[in-house]
C-alpha cells in the first residue's frame, strides 16, 4: 500500500475539534489523533496531526478510560 502525507504547519490558528484514540499496541503508546483548525478568516484546515504545539491559551482535554478492551 502506498502512503502520502502533505504536511502543513498551521500558525495563529484556533483548534475546534480534536477526536482520537490514546491506546497500548505491543506494549507501545498508540496515539491517533484528527483535528480541525481554524483561522481568522474563516478558513479550515483538518486531517490527521502528527504533532502540536499549545503556545497562546491553555487547552482542556477530557479522556475517557474504558473499562474493557475495544
């Protein structure tokens, strides 16, 4: 299978959704993570993050812990 990635970094923009998944695979973290950003102008980039950065405003994340293995 052949995979692409087309990166971006994205300042001065304003998260407005974060969904993923924090999770164990061969007793390594798994982090899957997909985001929406906002900017100023109305404009919105979303896919998959490999990475960020919180630099301006705190940021609350809530994570629910399931009781069994999904």
């Amino acid at each position: 299978m052949n995979r692409w990635i087309n990166t971006k970094a994205l300042n001065g923009f304003e998260m407005v959704s974060i969904t993923g998944s924090l999770a164990w695979k061969n007793r390594q973290s798994s982090i899957h993570i997909h985001g929406v950003a906002s900017g100023g102008r109305f404009q919105a980039y979303s896919g998959r993050m490999l990475e960020f950065e919180v630099t301006t405003r705190p940021m609350k994340i809530t994570v629910i812990a399931h009781q069994c293995r999904l």
